[in-house]
C-alpha cells in the first residue's frame, strides 16, 4: 500500500492545563485536499501547526510519508505553510521574498529567478516582481505567500485560514483558484478553516473538530447528509434538529434526527391530509431561495428553504401550511 | 434666571474652542509657541552663543576673555598632537561601548521579547529601566568600588591569573557600557516586539536555519532600534567627563578636557572650540546613518 502523505498517531498538545488538541489520529493521502473544519479554539490550527513543526506535540506521532518528524525542527520538514497573516518579509520585494526558499536550498541565480517567475505565473502576479509587500493589495499578498511556499515544491502545502482576511468576492475567485493550482500541482493541501462554505466546496474529505478532537472525518457529502452528531449537522449547514423524544414523534425513530431545511416540503393546508400542519411565522427573502420559519401546531419550529417564485402568489406570513418529510432525507445521528 | 458661574465657564470655553476650531491655524499657533520659543531661545541661542565663545580669547595675564575674534583656538585643537590624540581616544571609547552595549542588547532583547513569558518579560523590562532610577554618581562609584584594587572584579578574576582592569581606559570603558545599556536595550527590544512570530516562523519554514534567520529576516527589520541605540551610547559617551573622572585615573577624554578648561585652566574660548570636536563627530555619524537608509522606518 502506498504511504500516507501524512500520518497522524495520537496526537496530543497541551499548553499549561489547557488541552488544545486531544489524542487527534488521523491519516491524509498523496495529492488529497483535506480540510480542518471547526470553530475558534477547537484545536484545528494547532494540528497544523504541529505538522509545520512550530509546536512540539505533549504525546503522539507525526509521520510524514512514512518518516517520524514529530521532534524535527520546521526547517527540516518538507511541508510549507501559508500563514494568515501571510507573513510576507516586508524588507523584501515580491521576487525576493518568493525566491528566500531557493537562496536557502542553495539554487543558483538563474534558475531562482526561473523557478520564481513560474510560480508568480502560477498565481498570475507577473507584472508585481519587482513591489514591496507594502505595495500589493490583501488579495496579491496572499498570492505571494502561496508563491513563496509552492517555488519550493513542499510534498504536503499547509494553509492556515489563507482566505480569512479576503473579502467575499475575492475569496470565492481565489477558492476556484487554489483548488486549479491544487490538482495542477498533484501536492497534498491540508486547509484549516473555520468557513463550512469553503471547507465543503475544496476538499476532498473534511475532518471537523471540536473541543480537541476530530468529531467527524469524512467526505464533504458525508459530513452535510449524514453528520454523527449535532454539533456537526450545526456547525455544517444549518439544520432542523429533533431530540429522541420528537423523533419518535414525527419520525418514528429511537435517536436524534435532524432535517434539512432544503429537504422539507411545504404545501398549501388544504390539499394533503400527511404531514404536520403549521402556519409561517416568518419569511426571509434570498434572491435565489426563501427561508421560511413555520411554527407547527405542536409548537415546534421548522425551518425550511425554497427556491424562490420570480412570479405568482409569494409565501407569507400567517399562511396555513403542511409540512411533510421524505424519510430517506431525514438524517438519523449516531451518536 | 440666575447663570452659575460654571454655566457661564462652560460658555466661555465653548466660545474659545468654537473660535479656535473656525481658525484653525491660530490654534497652531498657540500651540507651537510654547516648544518654539524653548527650542528657539534654550537651546539655539546658547549653542549659539558657544560657538560665538570658540573665536574670542582668554588674556593669560588678566584672565578676562577678550571679545576679539581669533581661530588661535581651532589652531591649538587641530594642530597639537595632544587633542587629536584625545580625540581619537575618546572615538574609541565612543565606539567600543557602542559594539560592546550592542553585542549583548540583542540577545537579552531577543530573549525579552519572543522567548521569555509574559511574566518574566514584564520583570526584565522593569530591572532593565530601574537602574536608571537611581542616581548616575552613585552608579559610577560603584564600578570604582567594583573596579578596585581587592575589589570584586579583582578577587574573581585573580584566581584565573587574570589582573583586574583597575582604573583607567578599560573601567572607563565597562563602566559606561554598563551605564548606557538600558538606552540601548530598549530601543531594540522595541523594534522587536514590532517583528510578528509568523515573519521568524515563515523564515523557518521555508528552511532558514536560526543564523538565517536572524541575519536575513530579524536584523534588517530591527536595524532602526540598532540605530537609536547606538545613538545614544555613541554621543552619551562622548560628551561624559564624570565616570571617565571616577573610574578612569588618568584617561583623558574631550569631556575631562572640556572641564578642565572650563575649570582649573579658565579658559572658556578654548574649552567652547572643543565641544565642537563631538558636535561634529555626532553630526558625520547621524549623517552617515542617514545615508544607509535605515532612519527612513523610524
């Protein structure tokens, strides 16, 4: 069997009494983009940080293809990282900050300069060799750091939040583009993020932590339809949850479910004798979809998205309604 | 109705902050005077008035000064041997404290300020700033007590076989370093807290080994700290005449010979041309600063 890019074994970090990363195992292909997803404090980005080598692990393993890396300096590791600050050198100019790795491996001017100028082709900032970093907007910054680390051709690339500081427009162009320079570059992607959004379109699977430990591992359509618990189906999407109690009740299940709010039906009261009457307390306008609140007549509040009528009578509030369920689209939780 | 005089108070300074905001460059006015006059009048005029003294003379037999203008004084200091000498002497003095402060400021404000932890980091910058709390005079009398025949340095160096310095050009030299060290120290732990960790990680990441590191990332970007320390243990060495006279038996600096002038000798013309010796060695050196460049980040 081929090697993982990286392996992880128990890995675990603490800062004085604070458990930052709790026993996280975890193993990531060649050429994977994998995604860490969770919110601020969950231990996500000190995962990455131990892959970098800026933090040295309490307990665990690292290995990366193969090789135990877990005590070696930053410097001796093959894996690069985009910062989130990007950590551009501000003494230095675009080509000389993207060209600092290959002074170091000792490569000579001419290639440097070659091997430079593709990697800004790479991130299309050609005409910028020459700016400081003062010089550049966030989003050209940000294409220099990914240029700096990927001239060195790093086997695993870490990104900490790269796009946290773009604005949306930008980030949705720069999301494309990463994952085109990705799959250009055959390497393995390992992005911490905190954005469901960006960690379900790039990656091909998705480790979501929580409170120092992985919570779910899995592809993207994984964690959205069949999300263990219900801190995932929450933090992925959003979600209409039903304790065991109400389970039983609507669904006839013995755990937890919960309902997408895109997987629920609505129709007009009079025509459906199936389902649960309700009636919409409140509409929310999205251009392309409505969310709609509906408030059962069992006093439970349903959430749930439509596309949007460009024409004819609009949802309101106040509106009698039956809301049914399709019981394959209901997400039973395991744990 | 009755008016309170702070009602009345409250008007007038609306009035003045409504009259001032309307004329804005009156306001300017008012509020550069007060620096302008100090600097225009303290300061101007009396190295004005020094620079006036350097071309009058001391009648040797009287000891009056005489208000006729004469370069004998600039004569004496270029052309004797005894002042080129001094002056050379006190440059070295100037520069080895310099280098020495320098040398160990930046591995104390490396360590300072992204090594050592909140705590300890707040424990250092304050014993670093609190020798400055106490006197200068009691400071320089403790090296000479330090430096002393059967004083400290003697009793742990002797057992090496190493002869303590004693007083003279070298205690001159410890004893400013030790005096100027907190002017050089904070400067540079400044600039360092302004260097983010992920600029000394990214460096680190990319392969660059600690000499690396620091040569090519850490320094270039604290070289204006450098600078402004070196700046002051430069010209305060320069100008002191007090320690060398503690601490320096017989070493003669611009300072000593400056005061001696001014006192034992009278001859205040004379004692004024040489002020002008480290006047002009300061401005040569901010000039050469200047040049590199590195006072463009201050």
């Amino acid at each position: 069997m081929q090697l993982p890019a990286i392996k992880i074994e128990n890995l675990t970090k603490k800062f004085g009494d604070v458990t930052a990363v709790d026993g996280v195992s975890l193993e990531i292909a060649e050429g994977e983009f994998f995604s860490m997803l969770g919110p601020s404090g969950s231990g996500k980005t000190t995962v990455l940080r131990l892959i970098a080598g800026f933090e040295k692990p309490t307990s665990g393993m690292i290995r990366l293809f193969g090789e135990d890396v877990s005590n070696k300096p930053p410097f001796e590791r093959d894996v690069n990282t985009v910062f989130q600050d990007y950590a551009l050198f501000p003494h230095m100019s675009v080509t000389q900050n993207v060209e600092y790795g290959l002074t170091i491996r000792g490569i000579g001017k001419s290639e440097r300069e070659n091997l430079a100028k593709q990697a800004l082709a790479l991130v299309r900032l050609e005409g910028l060799a020459d700016r400081k970093p003062s010089q550049l907007s966030g989003g050209q910054r940000q294409r220099v750091a990914l240029a700096r680390s990927i001239v060195v051709k790093p086997k695993v690339l870490l990104l900490d939040e790269p796009l946290g500081a773009l604005d949306l427009k930008l980030r949705e162009q720069m999301q494309v583009e990463l994952k085109q320079i990705q799959r250009e570059l055959g390497i393995t992607f390992i992005f911490v993020t905190h954005d469901q959004d960006e960690a379900l379109s790039l990656s091909d699977r998705v480790a979501v932590f929580n409170k120092g430990s992985i919570v779910q591992l899995g592809t993207p359509q994984d964690i959205y339809n069949k999300p263990v618990d219900h801190f995932v189906a929450d933090f992925v999407g959003s979600s209409n949850y039903f304790d065991a109690k109400e389970a039983k009740q609507y669904f006839d299940q013995n755990a937890a479910v919960i309902v997408r709010p895109e997987n629920i039906q609505l129709t007009e009261s009079s025509n459906s004798g199936l389902g649960f009457s309700g009636e919409i307390s409140e509409v929310i306008f999205l251009g392309d979809q409505n969310r709609v609140l509906v408030k059962l007549d069992t006093g439970k509040e349903i959430f749930v998205t439509e596309v949007s009528r460009a024409f004819g009578e609009q949802r309101k509030r106040g509106q009698k309604v039956t809301v049914s369920f399709d019981a394959s689209l209901v997400s039973v939780l395991t744990r | 109705m009755t008016t309170s005089t702070a009602e009345v108070e409250t008007r007038l300074t609306r009035r003045i902050s409504n009259f001032l905001y309307q004329r804005s460059r009156v306001g300017l006015a008012l509020l550069l005077a007060p620096p302008t006059f100090w600097l225009a009048l303290v300061y101007i005029a009396s190295l004005s008035a020094l620079l006036i003294t350097a071309f009058w003379s001391v009648d040797s037999f009287t000891g009056d000064i005489e208000h006729t203008w004469t370069l004998k004084n600039f004569a004496t200091i270029v052309g004797e041997s005894t002042y080129q000498a001094v002056t050379l002497r006190t440059l070295g003095i100037a520069l080895s404290v310099t280098v020495i402060d320098v040398a160990f400021a930046l591995p104390v404000a490396f360590y300072m300020s992204k090594v050592a932890s909140r705590g300890w980091q707040r424990f250092l910058v304050i014993s670093m700033t609190l020798p400055l709390w106490s006197s200068y005079l009691v400071k320089a009398y403790a090296w000479r007590s330090v430096l002393s025949s059967g004083g400290i340095l003697d009793w742990i160096l002797t057992p090496f076989g190493i002869p303590s310095p004693g007083y003279g050009l070298e205690g001159t030299v410890i004893t400013l370093a030790y005096l100027w060290f907190p002017f050089v120290v904070l400067p540079i732990y400044t600039a360092l807290q302004r260097v983010p960790n992920s600029l000394i990680e990214a460096s680190a990441d990319l392969g660059g080994g600690t000499i690396k590191t620091i040569r090519s990332v850490v320094v270039p970007l604290i070289i204006p700290g450098i600078i402004a320390g070196s700046i002051f243990s430069f010209s305060l060495t320069l100008g002191d005449y007090i320690a060398v006279k503690i601490v320096g038996g017989a070493t003669q600096t611009l300072g000593t010979l400056i005061f001696t002038n001014v006192g034992t000798a009278n001859n205040l013309p004379l004692a004024a041309a040489i002020a002008f010796i480290p006047l002009g060695i300061i401005l040569v050196y901010l000039a050469s600063v200047k040049r590199t460049g590195a006072l463009d980040n201050l």
